[in-house]
C-alpha cells in the first residue's frame, strides 16, 4: 500500500492506493486540520480502500520548498512510517511538481517556486526514462538573471511569478496532487535513506536567520 503526501502548497493532499483502488484527502495547511486531524484522516483513507496503516509499505512526499509548515510536518509523517518500516521516496518540489502540472507535453520546462522579491528556487526538468528528472541542480536565484541568462521557452509557476516576467515564455500553471506523487512510484526505484530525509528550504528560514545574526561571534 501507497501513501503520498502533499503539503507543499495550500492546496494540499494526502493519497493512499492499494490494488487498483485510491483514496484522496484534501488537508488544510496551516490550521487545526493539519495539526490534529492528519494522522486520523491517513488512517481513514487507508481502510477506505481495505487496509490498515500498518500495510503502508511506501510513501512519496514533497519534500520541498513550499510552506514552512506542511513540508516539516510531511517530511515527519514520512520519516516516523520509514521508522516503522515503509520505503520513503522524497521528492525535491520542482520534480514533484512536475508530475502534476506537466501532461502530454514532454519538452523541458523550468519549475519556479517560493518567488519573493525577484527571486525564486529554480529547477529545470526533462524527460527521462519514463519520468521527470533534473536537467540542472535546482537553486535560489535572480529570476530577470535567469531569464536572461536561459530564456526559459517554458515555465511552471504560480500567480507570484512578476507579470513581466509572464510575457517571455509559455507559463504553466503550478499544480501539486498526492496521487500524482503516488504514480510517480510506479517508474521511480529510488528511495531516500532515513538520515537523508529533511526539508528542502529555498533559504535560510527567517527563525534561524535571526538566530545566527544574535548569537555572539565565535
């Protein structure tokens, strides 16, 4: 049995599949929900389809960037049932963005998230063997450096990406889905090791930025 967790955005879901049959819930990131009603509705989704928890043999989770919040907590989720003795998959966001927002079209397309003041984490995918994969190292940069320096024929992105920006190239709603991730499973072998598993942060979050800029010099 399959778990797939996706909580980068605010449109967040978690899926369970199991033997041609899926289950699909929508979470509210940032609220009661998230904190005190995910475990509960995992399970519910999982006996839906005839299982138990404890069947959950993989999960795939969005490991970042996105919101602070729900990629800690699924980053969590996914490392206790790893623990526990489910295989665990973690996908850097502009892949598992990819799965869900690209389709048909199999052409390169350069994946813009957590866009704040002109800047963005960028990866560039490609198609291969069967799946997305990275055609550059995804990093923090200028995004007028960027487009500039590749002319992107086509982008995925969300409504932040600046207006002027949108008229240089094809942009590509940005899109996230469990299920998704959970289809990604069926081409992708790889699993991440336990001690590898950790949120993917575009920068230095803002907590530890202050907290590095108080402590004393060393």
């Amino acid at each position: 049995m399959k778990l797939g967790l996706e909580l980068s955005q605010h449109d967040a879901s978690i899926a369970v599949q199991h033997g041609g049959q899926s289950a699909l819930r929508m979470v509210s990131v940032g609220g009661r929900q998230e904190r005190d009603e995910l475990w509960p509705m995992i399970d519910t989704a999982v006996r839906e389809i005839g299982g138990a928890p404890s069947d959950l043999t993989d999960v795939v989770v969005n490991a970042g960037p996105g919101g602070f919040t729900g990629i800690r907590t699924a980053v969590a989720i996914a490392a206790m049932l790893g623990r526990l003795g489910a295989r665990v998959l973690s996908l850097p966001a502009h892949l598992a963005v990819a799965e869900a927002s690209l389709d048909t079209d199999r052409s390169d397309a350069s994946i813009i998230l957590a866009v704040k003041r002109n800047r963005g984490w960028v990866g560039t995918v490609t198609w291969q063997d069967g799946l997305w994969a990275s055609k550059t190292p995804p990093q923090d940069t200028n995004l007028d450096t960027f487009f500039l320096d590749h002319q992107p024929r086509r982008v995925v992105a969300d409504e932040h990406l600046p207006e002027i920006l949108r008229t240089k190239c094809e942009v590509v709603p940005l899109r996230t889905s469990a299920l998704a991730l959970i289809d990604r499973l069926e081409v992708d072998q790889t699993r991440t090791p336990l001690e590898m598993l950790r949120p993917i942060y575009p920068r230095v979050p803002e907590a530890v930025r202050i907290w590095e800029e108080r402590k004393p010099n060393q």
